[in-house]
C-alpha cells in the first residue's frame, strides 16, 4: 500500500518552528511520506531562533529529503499530480495575505497553488500577530476558498497580543486526516492557547 504523499511548507514565522518540526515528526512516525517545502525567508534568513542551514538539516533529519526552495522545484507539483496533501505551517500574515489576493511568488505559495489545482486538500496553520487584526480579512477569504482547511488555533497571549492567533500545532496530525476526508476539524477556534 502506498503512503500518502504530504507537502510540508513552512513561512517565516521563526519562533514555532520547533513545535512545527514537532508534528512533522509525527507526521512520519505516522507512516505519512512528507515533502518538505520551505519559502525564500525561510531559506534564506537567520533569526535569533534558527540558522538558515539549521532548519534545513533538521527539515532533511526529519524527512529524509532536501527541502524545495524554488518555484522551479514546485512548479510541477499539481501536473505530476505529486502530492496528495498539503500543508502550509507556520503560515504567517503576509503569505494569507498573498494567498488571499491571488499572489502565489515564494515556493511555500506556489506548491499550494500548484496542488489546489487538483481538487486536493491544503491545510493552513496561521501563525500572525495581527490575526485580530489588519490580516482578519485575509483569513476570512481564505476560509471560503474550496479544498482549504484550518488547523485549529486561537490568540496565543490574549493580554500581552490581543490581535496575536496561532495555530495548535499539536492539531497538525488530527487536522490532516479531517482534511483529507473533505472535513474541516472542529472546534477550528479555541481561547487561550499560551501554555502556563
């Protein structure tokens, strides 16, 4: 029997990469075959949480694959018909805004695009500081888009970010298999995310 075929994309939102690396993880230890696909920030930049060439060996520990950098490399994903789901997570504001104005130019948009040509599921795991904010917008277009879900998530610190929503990273494996039988995982919205 062959394994499902995950596109695994991770946006600029550096600090939860380590819960991210988490559930890909989980992914794997699940029997799923996951392509990593990282954006040209994450590629490209250095933060106080990750090297550049950190996230990609750890992406590559954990998969087993280079991850895909290029719109080159993505491009052929929704022709060659390669993957069967697709994640993008962290997903940040700016790339829901991107994605909820038709602009698909980092590989983590452009393998999204790619794939939701095929009728197939892609799953989103917002992470933004304005998510209450100026990118409500965004994630309400994004919400009515066919083949799209939600991995649940809700304001991460309510008093020090009241406009701040992160996904529930930990949801990514639950959230995956709703999406892959056409549902969205509920509850989608919960309170106060931040761990005490």
């Amino acid at each position: 029997m062959s394994k499902t075929r995950v596109g695994f994309a991770l946006t600029g939102s550096f600090c939860t990469f380590a819960r991210v690396f988490i559930a890909m993880e989980q992914l794997m230890e699940e029997g799923y075959e996951v392509t990593p696909i990282v954006s040209f920030a994450v590629r490209d930049h250095n933060t106080r949480f990750f090297q550049a060439d950190e996230v990609r060996r750890m992406l590559m520990k954990i998969t087993g694959k280079e991850p895909l950098d290029t719109l080159q490399a993505v491009e052929p994903i929704g022709p060659r018909k390669l993957m069967d789901a697709y994640i993008l997570a962290p997903m940040t504001g700016a790339s829901m805004g991107k994605m909820a104005h038709g602009i698909f130019d980092t590989p983590a948009l452009l393998g999204a695009k790619s794939h939701l040509r095929n009728g197939r599921p892609v799953l989103i795991a917002p992470s933004t500081n304005d998510g209450l904010g100026a990118s409500a917008e965004n994630i309400g277009k994004i919400l009515v888009m066919k083949n799209v879900y939600f991995v649940p998530y809700g304001q991460d610190d309510p008093v020090g970010k009241p406009r701040s929503l992160v996904a529930d990273f930990d949801k990514i494996p639950s959230a995956l298999s709703a999406a892959l039988a056409g549902a969205q995982l509920q509850p989608m919205l919960y309170g106060n995310l931040k761990k005490s």
